[in-house]
C-alpha cells in the first residue's frame, strides 16, 4: 500500500470539493483531492442543468398549446417527439459535464486520487485499500444521493430516481412520482407538458419550496388544474405487476379509492448526505441523530466528540444546510480556506439566502423564509407583511402569465426587509432584485426609491412593496417593542 503525506486531503471533487481545492492551494503546501465516482458535479450530472433541459422542452410544447389567447392558432396536433427531446438533454447534458471534466483533468496529476476515502483515525484515511493518506487537516465534501423509503423497493426496477431519468433513450407513456419537492414539482409537470401521465403523491402538505400556508394553498390550487398533484397523499399499496408498477390509493377530492398503473414509480422524496459510508465514527467527531457532523454554520469547522474543535471541515450536500450549487460552491470556498489556514480561522460573511423552484409559476424564496420569520418576529408582532398578486397585474397579464402571489416581509420599528416568498411569473429575477436588497440591508422606503420601468412584471413587487409600507409602523416605541425578541433574534 502507497503512503502520502499531505497537508490538506479533500474528500470529493464536484462542487464543494473544487472550491475547497483552489481555496486550499492558495495557501500552499500538499493538496489531494479524492473522488470515488466520475468527475462532474452533481448539478452538471443529474441535477441543475439536465433537468433545466427537460423543463426547457416542456416550456416549448407548452406555449405551443396555448396560443389561442393571442388570436394565434397552430393547426393539428402538437407532436411531442420523446426520443428527439431525451437526446438533446444528455447531449447538452454531456457538454456541461464535459467542461468540469476538462477542468478536472487540467489541475495535476499528482493532487487528485481515484478511489473511495474511509477514515482509519482522525487524520488518515484509506483510498481503496491503495492508499493510506496522512492529513494534517481534511475537508469532506461528499455530496449527497437520492433517498426514499424502504417500501418502494416493491416497484423493483421500475423505481428510479432523477440520475435514471435522464438516462431515458424515450419518455415512457406514465409516471408516479412520490415527493412534491423542489425536483418532484419540476420533473412531474415537464413530463406533463411533454405527454407523460403522472400522479404526483406527497406526505404532510409541503409542495415546492413554500413556507407560507396561503401561497401554498394558491399553489396547490393553480397546479391541480393543469395535474394531479396530492401533497398528503393516501397511498396504500405499491405492488409491481409484469412491466408495470400498480398503485392503490385514495383519489383526492372524491374519496375514492383508485388502482393504477405506472411505467415507473420516480422517488423524488429527498437526499440524504454520503457521510455513513466514510466510517466517519474514526474521525472521533460530534454527530447529530442522523450521523451528520455537528460543525459550525461560519467556518464550517467540525466539532470533535468530546466539544473542542476539529481539523476537519465539511461542505455542500455533505452538511445538508443548504443544498444549492452555489451555497455548495461559497462552502468549498470557506472550508478550504479555513483548511488551509488553520488553526486561525475567518468566519465568513454568508450571502442572503435564495432559492428558486423551476415550475410554471416559479417559485421562490429570499431570506430566512416564512417560518422561521414568523418564530423569530411573529410572536411579538414585530413582522409586517405585504402581498401582490399577479392575476391583475399589467405586464403579466399581457403575456398571459396572470397566475400567482407574492408576499414581502419586514421588521416593525426599522422598516428593514426581511425577505419574501414569491409564486409567479419570472420568481427567479424578482428574487435575485430582493436577495441584492436582503444583503445591503436595505429598508422598505429605500426599496421603494429604486427606479421601476413600465409595463415590466417588477412593478408587481413595487405594489407589493406599498403594501408592505402601508403595513409598517415606525419609530422608537416600535423599536423598542421589537428588542423583547432578544439579541440575533
């Protein structure tokens, strides 16, 4: 077995992995990037990008269904040519991957190892029984996987995740997709749109990324009238019937209780980080209740099990923080940094948060999110709400994009805005303008004094902002009120 001394050993060469590495190396001395599976992120592989691809499509059969609004009509059917749109989403697929390869393959040889990383103690680690590598400090960085429940194992081969969707030579004829999250929600409406049959099934309410119950009530309104979309859903049996995956469940709405069958069942039920594989118990840290370990949310710095501080650091899907390519991204960077530095550490300044949700309408959310507002403000009326909705607004209703609401939150006292939670059309720039607000710290009036163009669906969010003002209540007495929630609260 080979011995390698190094400084820092990077467990993981997708997202995280590659900002952990360059960060690392600015500070010098040995680096070795480990990584078991294929190069390519996540996102390039399974994630952002194929899926964003497969959406694209949909989007195209979908306006050209619906153009009789504007007095245009496209004569016959729309054809929708599975084998042609499954090619151009691995092709473009392959692109993307192809460019993180190539940057991959471009560093030296010498700083990456093929191989799964284990630890033996806190500071080695075993790569494939070929390796033994000696770090004096380490960074895990090893993603996450698809997770569901043991019962889906009744469909066989006929359950796959989103890594198998996008391996599809053909779309299949139907689809039941269990979990109505972010990648569910995105997946089952593109399949939709591009002729497949899905039920689409959750467990407790959730549906996308909404926290607030009146924009997920309109959103499950708007969605169950394009699909079926059930977010506490009965199911009661899974069995697998030849070719076909045979579901029984309680239809919603009418009671009844409905056998149907799928080409596939499609687990979309959430991720789960890959720490249990790395014998993560020898690196001697805290572990929460699900094996993840407990590390600090500013320099990413793990704990060691007996409370002191650890030389190892964790980033990306590993943590199950934030699991966004560009948090994952900003963590490596973090992590390594930290690596490199160590035993001085810099907590470093986090950005606003925000997400986005790839459905029709978006979905999106910018801050701390409903929530958890309302358990830090709510209590002590400290949060001001405002809200537009879209079925009116000018722009939107030109383009025939008339569906949706927002909501903007702000603290009493200060007029500071404190995020938003948006359902509409084009969510995904509205929220980048409130991310950029969120982290200047921005009030609401100084919101309201930034330009707005007319007719342009942004107006929306200056009405929404009115609102909001109109809902403020300023000055000292409000201010001091708000105090009683407490410091960082």
């Amino acid at each position: 077995m080979q011995e390698r001394q190094v400084d820092i050993a990077i467990i993981g060469a997708g997202t995280a992995g590659l900002g952990a590495y360059r960060a690392a190396k600015q500070h010098g001395g040995e680096v070795v990037m480990i990584e078991s599976g294929p190069y390519g992120t996540t996102c390039a592989r399974v994630g952002c990008m194929p899926s964003k691809l497969l959406i694209a499509a949909a989007e195209a059969a979908h306006q050209a269904r619906h153009t009789d609004l504007f007095g245009v009509h496209v004569e016959g059917r729309i054809r929708v040519d599975g084998e042609a749109v499954m090619d151009r989403v691995k092709r473009e697929r392959d692109r993307f991957v192809g460019f993180v390869v190539d940057s991959v393959e471009r560093l030296p040889e010498a700083d990456r190892l093929r191989g799964h990383a284990r630890f033996v103690d806190p500071h080695t680690l075993i790569v494939d029984e070929h390796t033994r590598v000696h770090a004096k400090r380490i960074v895990i960085a090893t993603g996450s996987r698809p997770s569901y429940p043991d019962f889906f194992h009744a469909a066989g081969d006929r359950l796959v995740v989103n890594d198998d969707l996008f391996e599809w030579n053909d779309l299949p004829a139907s689809v039941a997709i269990f979990g109505p999250g972010v990648i569910g929600l995105e997946l089952g409406q593109a399949l939709h749109r591009l002729g497949v049959r899905i039920r689409l099934f959750g467990v407790g309410g959730a549906l996308g990324s909404l926290q607030d119950p009146d924009l997920r009530a309109y959103a499950d309104r708007t969605f169950n009238l394009e699909f079926y979309v059930d977010p506490d859903a009965k199911v009661e049996t899974i069995e697998r019937d030849g070719e076909a995956v045979v579901i029984t469940f309680i239809e919603r709405g009418s009671g009844k209780r409905l056998t149907e069958r799928f080409d596939y069942l499609l687990a979309a039920t959430g991720r789960r980080p890959n720490v249990d594989r790395l014998d993560i118990d020898q690196a001697h840290l805290a572990l929460d209740e699900r094996g993840i370990p407990d590390f600090s949310p500013h320099t990413l710095q793990c704990r060691n099990a007996d409370g002191g501080p650890s030389h190892i650091f964790i980033a990306g899907d590993a943590n199950q923080q934030l699991p966004l390519l560009h948090e994952a991204s900003d963590e490596g960077r973090i992590a390594g940094d930290n690596a490199g530095r160590y035993p001085e550490l810099r907590a470093a300044q986090r950005r606003a948060p925000l997400a986005v949700v790839f459905s029709d309408p978006q979905m999106a959310s910018v801050g701390l999110g409903y929530a958890e507002l309302e358990r830090r403000h709510g209590g002590c009326d400290c949060l001001a709400t405002g809200e537009v909705s879209f079925e009116d607004q000018g722009r939107s209703r030109v383009m025939g994009v008339n569906r949706g609401r927002m909501r903007v939150y702000a603290e009493q006292g200060s007029g500071l805005f404190l995020g938003a939670e948006i359902f509409g059309p084009r969510a995904e720039h509205l929220a980048h303008l409130l991310a950029w607000a969120l982290q200047q710290r921005l009030t609401v009036a100084q919101m309201l004094a930034m330009p707005f163009y007319h007719p342009v669906i942004e107006e929306g969010l200056r009405t929404a902002l009115r609102d909001l003002n109109a809902n403020l209540q300023l000055g000292e007495r409000i201010v001091e009120r708000c105090m009683e929630c407490g410091p960082g609260d």
